[in-house]
C-alpha cells in the first residue's frame, strides 16, 4: 500500500490539532529539572513479543511511575489540573482512541476513549492494541543503528553493496535513507499477500529517481525504510519479525505483527467518521513490513520511546547520530526534531498515532487513536499546537 504526506491545508483543523496544543505547553513549563530513577530494564524471557497483562481498575492512591511495566498497562484517572484539563478537552471533540500522558516521569492520565468494537460495545482503555503505522520506522531504524554499533554497517555505507541496480546507488548512503534523503521515490502499485522480502524486493524493483541526494528538501518516502528492511535482512539473515523479537530480550516488549493483532482479544477496530469500520485488509499491511504493520499500546509504545532517548538500546554516540537529522532537515530515524522536542505521526487505513516527547522522555503525550477521516500531515499538526 503506498501512504501519501499531504501538504494542502484542511477546511476544518483536524480535532486532534486543537488538543495538542497542551502538550506543548507540558514540556515547556516542565523543563528544567532532574528525576533520578533507578530500574533494571524489563526483559521478556522468551521471543514473543505479545503481552498478556490482566487490566488492573483499582487506582493508585499516589501517582504511578511511567517507568514500571504494571503502571504502563493501567487506566489512570486525571490526577491534577493539568490532566483534567487534557482529558476534558479530550472528551470535548469526541477523541477515540487512548491517551497516555506523562508528566515528571508520572503518569497523570492513561485513559480510553469511546469504542475498541463499537459492534460489541467494547471501550477502549489501556491495554487496547493499536496499529502505530509509521511510527515503527523508529524500530527499523533501531534494528539498522544496532548493526551499526556492531561494526557490520556504518552510515557511510552505500546502497549499492547490497542492491546494485537501483538509481544512484553508489550514492546513497543509510544515512540518506534513515533521514529520507535518498532522492528515490517508487514508482509502482504492489499487488497481492507478500512475505517480508518479496515485499522488500517488489519495492525496490520500482525505484526511480526524484532527485539527487542531499540536493533538495527532505521528501516523506516509503522505499527509504524498504531499503533499510532489505539491508536489515541482508546483514541479520533473519526475517524482519524475528528481528524485532530479538528486540524483546532488550526490554521492548508490547509489540504484535499483524497476523497476531487481528486475532488479539485486545486488539481494536479502526472506523473513519460516525463508526464507519474499515475493514482488515492482511494483504495491504503485508505490504508494510518494516514501515507499518505492528500494534502495541500508549504505555509499550512510551516504554519503547523511553528505553530509546535515555540510550538503554544503544550507545549514546549511536543514539545520538540515529537521531541527528541533515542540516536544515528534522526528520531522522522515524522522528522529528523539533529542537527541545521530538515528534511523531502516523495514518494508517483508520489508525491515527500521534506522539510528543520531551528529548529526555520525561514528559510526554501518546494518543493512539482508532479513527482517521481527515487526511492531514503531520507538519499541519506540529504548526497548530506551535501557534497556540
């Protein structure tokens, strides 16, 4: 399936702009400041990736720490004005979806809003999967970066050692493609179910030049993290599933394939306007493999970006150049800089992620919402919540 960026502005703002705007403010009256936390990383003892956590409903009398897994994986009441204010303006332009914020290192709000199935009436709440659509490029450009750390790539390393034949491939290097600044675009439609790398391949085989790298703009393109998959593969000899299992023994736990979500009594439908379903479409999402196509939840999906900016995945040097943008561009490894913050957004077939972290995670916002009828980039959302 092939995601378009659109840059035209919308008649109405997109209801979720109008919330946003908070967590803005969130990390700036919060900077500043030191928590000292000491935790061994959690683990998971064996290679699945799914958590089976009971829902707990009994709230905490003190806040919770967002640094514990059982907290990750709770509902949490608005615990002060801040949280009531957000959760209120939440309700009032009908959000659908979970909301995770985080506050000091506190969860202050982990809540869900409207339906997970509207057919059987099931509420969305804390531990309600949810496709997180392009927000997995960070995985990728994790698993990449780990292999850098190992000595088996390095940024510098041209495209053309593992896939000759595409465009300028002697010029572009994975540094290009973890900031999509490869000047490539695809130039096909793919059709049927895929495996990982018939998928990579289909991809790659349609790669036609846009421009020549670091000559223009930065441009949103799929292929850059398709490449990356295959090179991923090439190096690991492993497909991208057991790749990110291997991540599981690193403490990134919460993550579920596709062929697991839809089957997940946890998992959530995804609607566009007035519940209207979208329905399962497995042959699209085989086409996402490493771009997105894995579900998880608000409090795994902050645990990840947690483990990631405090550098518990990787050395800081190689944290450090993972997240560092081109001059004059913000996107880097599934993540905009955005100077004292780094985003993230994501539309996929009804699912719409929307993420804000301070660059030491310590506070944060995580919407993983279940309805999408509007086709908005993510830059109109960043440029509200900027104005506000």
């Amino acid at each position: 399936m092939k995601r378009r960026q659109f840059r035209q502005k919308p008649k109405r703002r997109l209801r979720l702009a109008s919330i946003i705007g908070i967590i803005i403010a969130l990390i700036v009256l919060t900077a500043g400041g030191i928590y000292i936390y000491s935790s061994d990383v959690v683990q998971s003892p064996h290679r699945k990736t799914k958590v089976k956590v009971q829902q707990v409903t009994k709230q905490p009398k003190q806040p919770v720490s967002a640094r514990q897994i059982k907290s990750l994986q709770q509902d949490v009441a608005p615990t002060d004005d801040l949280a009531r204010h957000f959760d209120q303006q939440l309700q009032q332009h009908q959000y659908i979806g979970t909301a995770l914020v985080v506050h000091n290192h506190r969860i202050i709000l982990q809540k869900g809003y409207g339906y997970a199935d509207a057919k059987t009436k099931r509420l969305n709440n804390a531990i309600s999967l949810f496709q997180f659509a392009s927000l997995q490029k960070s995985l990728t450009a994790l698993m990449i970066m780990q292999q850098i750390e190992k000595g088996k790539l390095s940024l510098d390393t041209p495209v053309s050692k593992f896939y000759p034949k595409i465009p300028n491939a002697n010029s572009i290097t994975i540094k290009n493609l973890l900031t999509m600044t490869s000047g490539l675009k695809d130039s096909g439609t793919l059709k049927g179910m895929t495996l990982d790398e018939r998928d990579v391949q289909q991809v790659i085989a349609t790669a036609v030049i846009h421009q020549v790298p670091d000559s223009g703009p930065w441009a949103y393109r799929m292929i850059d993290y398709k490449i990356l998959t295959g090179i991923l593969r090439h190096v690991t000899r492993e497909s991208y599933q057991l790749s990110i299992d291997d991540l599981s023994q690193q403490g990134v736990i919460g993550l579920t394939d596709y062929q697991h979500f839809i089957i997940d009594k946890n998992r959530t439908y995804s609607y566009r306007q007035n519940y209207q379903l979208v329905k399962d479409n497995p042959v699209a999402y085989s086409h996402e493999t490493g771009t997105g196509n894995y579900a998880t939840t608000t409090g795994m999906l902050y645990h990840y970006y947690d483990l990631l900016l405090n550098c518990k995945l990787l050395k800081p040097m190689f944290c450090q150049e993972m997240l560092t943008p081109l001059p004059n561009e913000k996107y880097a490894a599934g993540l905009y800089n955005n100077g004292d913050y780094y985003s993230a957004h994501g539309i996929i077939r009804g699912y719409e992620p929307c993420v804000v972290l301070s660059k030491n995670s310590k506070d944060a916002v995580i919407l993983l919402s279940n309805q999408n009828y509007k086709k908005i980039h993510g830059n109109h959302l960043q440029n509200d919540y900027l104005q506000k």
